[in-house]
C-alpha cells in the first residue's frame, strides 16, 4: 500500500515537472544538451594531459544542424 502512494507521489512530482517545464520550452533543450555534454564528460574524461576540447554550445550546435540538414537536401536534389 506504501508503495502505491510513494510511486503516485513521484508520478505527480514528475508530472508538475514536465508541466512546468513546457511552459519554458525555449529553455528545454539547451538545458538538456548541457546536461548530455556534462554527462559525456564525466562518463568519458579526457586522458591526462590532453588537451580538454570546448563542446559546442546549444546555438552553434542548431546552426551547424540546419547548415548540415540544408546540405544534404541540395544533395538529394
């Protein structure tokens, strides 16, 4: 029975989350590409002594996106 309730309760946590998180959704997906970066980082740390290379930033990332989208269009054509 306890089990229930806390389960429902992280469900309805979650849910205002999500919620509350579409109301911003221009932030939604910068917030989540940092997230992926920081976590690529952690998971895959640089050897010793190399060189730590700069990740793209979410608004680099959505012009080099388009421009590589728009390139492969003109291809097919």
């Amino acid at each position: 029975m306890k089990r229930g309730v806390i389960a429902g309760g992280l469900c309805a946590a979650m849910a205002v989350g999500v919620l509350a998180g579409c109301a911003q959704m221009k932030r939604f997906y910068p917030n989540v590409y940092a997230a992926l970066q920081a976590r690529e980082q952690l998971r895959h740390p640089p050897p010793p002594g190399q060189r730590i290379e700069t990740p793209l930033g979410y608004q680099q990332y959505q012009a080099q996106r388009r421009r590589l989208i728009e390139d492969s269009a003109r291809q097919r054509n």
